[in-house]
C-alpha cells in the first residue's frame, strides 16, 4: 500500500488551520506538518453576531495554496469545522455572511419549533440534546424574516430562507466554493435537528411540519465521498495540478476528532476539548431513552456510522472568554502564567455549574461567574488565578459528571477518559478530570481533528484502510497518550 500526503482544513470558532498530513500505514508512520493558522471569531454587524466567512476562505484558501507550494503531490482536501452554522444561497451566490451561533436571535424561534413539534417528539426523530442554536432553531428565526417580529409562522413567506434556493453547513459551503458541488455531508448534517437520528437521511416529513423548504437542502454524502475535483479557477489559484479532488471527512470536527482519539471504545470515554468540552462515548446504535433526553445527552452522526453519544459541556471557551475580556483595555495576557498561578491556588475555589446557559453569550464571564456564585452562596473568586482555577475544577466535575452519566446511560463500562484537542495541552485540567472522575485520563493528540480529518482522506486515496479501530491504532503509535493518574480528592 502506497504512502501519501493530503491536505486537512480543519476551522475551529478560534483559529483555522490548514495542515498537512503524511500517511504511510504500513510503516506505522502519521506526520503532520503544520502550513497555515489564522484567527477567527465572530463579527458583530448590525443585524447580529456573524462569521467572516469570506475572510475565512481567503485565510484558507492562501493556506491551501503554501501547502501545495511546500507539496505539490498533495493528493485531496478535506474540509471540517465547528457545527450547525451554515450559509443560505441563490443561484450559487452567497446572501450574506453566515450567523454564529451564539447570536441571541433563537429564543423565540424555539418556543415556534416546540409548539409545532414537541421536544419529546424532536428527540425521538432527530437524537439531539437541546442546545438553543441546533440549526432547526436558527431557521425559525430566519423564516420568521427581516420584517415581521417574532409572530407565530413568520411573516408567511419564509423570511430569508424563503429567498434561499440552497442551505449549505460552513464546511459544505466552502466544497461548493472550491468544487462547484452542493452537497450535505452526515456527521455534520445530523446536528441540524432534521436528520432522522436512525435513517440518516433528512427527515423530510418534519421539514415539512416545520415549514422550512424542502428543495434548500442537498442531497447527503459520507465520509470518504468525493465532492468533486477544485473548478479549473480554484485549482489555478491555488497552484494545485488538475484532478485534486475535495474529499468529505466527518466535516463535523468533533466527528474528526473521534476517529483519532485512539481509545478502546467498548471501555472508555472521549472529551474532545477546545472551544466546547464534548464529553461522550462512542456506540454503534442511538440511544433516546427518556433518561438520555432529560440527561440532554445528543446522538450525533460519526464516520462509519457510528453514534456520538455525548453532551456539550462549556469547555474552554469559560477561559478564553474571560482572558478577552480582562483583555478589553489592551492588556496582554500570557495563558501559560495565568495557569501556573491557577495550579498554585491553595485554597478552595468556587466550583460552578459550567452547564449554565448564562455563559453562552459573549461578554463579560468572570462578572456572571461572580453572579452565579452570589445566587448560590458561594464565595466568588476574587484574582484572575482564583478565577481560572476555578473554571478548571469546575470544568474537570462537569467532565467528570458527563463522563459518569455517558456510561450509566449507555451501558458503555468506563475505564478510562481519553483528551484530545487543545483541552489535552492543559495539564491542570487533565490532572483534575482525572481527580475528580477517579479514572485515569490519556491526553492527546492534540490535533485530534486535523488527524481524523487527514485519516478519513488516507483512506478515501487508498493510503490507508481498515476499521476505526485500525486508524485509531497507527494513532495511538504515531502520537503516543500521556497518562494522569487520578489522586485522591
Ligand atoms: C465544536 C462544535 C461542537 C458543536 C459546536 C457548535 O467545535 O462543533 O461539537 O456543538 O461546535
């Protein structure tokens, strides 16, 4: 079996990276070599908070373009990137930058959804826990349009989706740039809400009920697909030979980042950690037990047809947020200092509900930290060391409450928690998931993502093959796990 090089884009809320990825499993070898990385985050314009989706493609397209510089026998592209957010489309052209999630214009469309179709009854269809900005939300709102409130069924002509002759998720969105093909890759699609978490398919009776458009959303591919070779523009642009193709990956990073977390999954857990700390397991069928949907744990797609069976937990973003926010003056902020004071806190800290719904928004987090503290009698933190201290431990309980319920609630007999992504670079927290959890925590790789995006690719080109558990194999050899024992509390 022949070795090879592809390209991975993999965009997380914070920061885009183009990668390349060397397989050769034969000789147990995995490399990445890093090409570009460029910020992101979200734009407040007058109609809301949205993504700089063009800058994001020039930032990655120029990446693209050093990769095949540095190697031009890069053999396909893989696209992923965070859920849910998508781009509307006439006749190919994009009808303005695409929302992100954590814009506020959902709360009414929610209550219009759960009138229409109860959430008991959105569970058992589509598998999903209840986050407010699952894109069946989000094209509430847009149906209800520029002029007409919040009123029950929208303005009647569908609003912006109403004027939309395609809906692509971002990662779709940029394949069609780059391809030409409109295409609606699984993993990703099933956390819209209107994919049938057993089908796999859309769910076109619930659509309907919904009143959304049928004709917006595009026919649906798997992992490993092609979408097509780059449009002779793109491939010239981009200094690439003719025939690179576009090759669909779990184009829902977190689906990437679960075919290299390099487990044993019948006895272990997963917390992909970056943006958001995505604590789960991984089974072969959904499970949409009443207790799963009070527990609001979700069925998302995974590569191969498995079942993510997971729950949000706020992750990392508790941090970042916060440090942007002390950062509001022009102040720099060093994480690594700020850490090293956290872990030399002695005292106890305040151990808050990381699940809370008040952290979702951007803004000032430690000042609702401090109001959370005071609604619960809790002594607040009072320095930036005791802040972030206590976003880890709290963090490190939520993980650990997670972890405990995937297991009761899947059967799946828990062993050990595996950390991936930027989450497993901080020490403090593996330390502590592992304290609190009482199970040892494996951290890494961190490029969790670009590895399960590159891997998917390998083997769609022929350079690698086998089960999941082959891939997470040449994984666990190429990019071995550190270990954290759990000490005593
Ligand atoms: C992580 C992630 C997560 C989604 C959220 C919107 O990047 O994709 O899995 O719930 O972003």
């Amino acid at each position: 079996q022949a070795a090879g090089t592809v390209a991975a884009v993999d965009l997380g809320a914070t920061s885009g990276r183009v990668i390349l990825g060397r397989v050769d499993q034969s000789a147990g070898t995995l490399e990445l070599d890093h090409v570009a990385r460029f910020p992101n985050g979200p734009v407040r314009l007058a109609s809301g908070l949205h993504w700089d989706f063009t800058g994001l493609y020039r930032d990655l397209t120029r990446g693209l373009a050093d990769a095949f510089r540095r190697d031009p026998s890069v053999a396909s592209i893989g696209i992923d990137s965070w859920a849910v957010d998508y781009g509307l489309l006439r006749g190919g052209r994009l009808l303005g930058e695409p929302f992100h999630y954590r814009d506020d214009r959902n709360a009414a469309a929610v209550e219009r959804v759960h009138r229409r179709v109860p959430f008991e009854e959105l569970y058992r269809r589509n598998g999903l826990q209840f986050l407010p900005f699952n894109t069946v939300y989000q094209l509430a709102a847009e149906s209800a349009g520029p002029d007409s409130g919040a009123g029950d069924g929208g303005s009647g002509d569908g609003g912006w989706l109403g004027l939309a002759d395609s809906l692509l998720l971002v990662p779709d969105l940029i394949g069609f740039q780059l391809t030409g093909g409109r295409f609606a890759e699984r993993t990703n699609a099933s956390t819209t809400g209107l994919l049938g978490v057993h089908s796999g398919e859309w769910d076109d009776e619930l659509i309907e009920r919904l009143g959304f458009p049928a004709s917006v959303f595009a026919p649906i591919v798997a992992p490993g697909d092609s979408l097509g070779a780059l449009r002779p523009p793109v491939a010239d642009e981009l200094g690439a030979p003719a025939g690179v193709e576009v090759v669909a990956v779990g184009s829902h990073d977190t689906a990437s980042a679960v075919v290299a977390v390099p487990m044993e999954a019948s006895s272990a857990a997963y917390i992909s950690c970056g943006t958001w700390g995505l604590v789960g397991v991984e089974l072969e069928h959904p499970v949409t037990s009443d207790a799963a949907r009070e527990a609001n744990f979700t069925n998302e797609g995974g590569v191969d047809g498995r079942v993510r069976f997971l729950h949000n937990v706020m992750g990392l973003w508790l941090l970042s947020e916060s440090v942007r926010w002390w950062e509001r003056d022009g102040e720099t902020i060093e994480l690594a200092e700020l850490l090293a004071a956290a872990a030399s806190v002695t005292g106890p800290v305040a151990v808050f509900d990381a699940d809370d719904a008040r952290f979702l928004a951007p803004g000032d987090l430690p000042g609702r930290i401090a109001e959370w503290c005071a609604e619960h009698g809790v002594p607040a933190p009072r320095t930036r060391a005791e802040f972030a201290r206590s976003i880890i431990e709290s963090l490190a309980e939520a993980f650990a409450g997670a972890v405990r319920q995937a297991s009761v609630l899947s059967g799946v007999d828990v062993e050990t928690i595996h950390i991936v992504g930027g989450g497993a670079l901080n020490e403090l927290l593996c330390r502590r998931t592992a304290d609190r959890s009482g199970l040892p925590v494996l951290a890494g790789p961190v490029e969790a993502t670009a590895i399960g995006n590159v891997l998917v690719q390998a083997r769609a080109q022929g350079f690698a093959s086998g089960s999941l558990e082959d891939l997470r194999a040449l994984v666990a050899r190429a990019f071995p796990p550190r270990r954290y024992e759990p000490r005593a509390r």
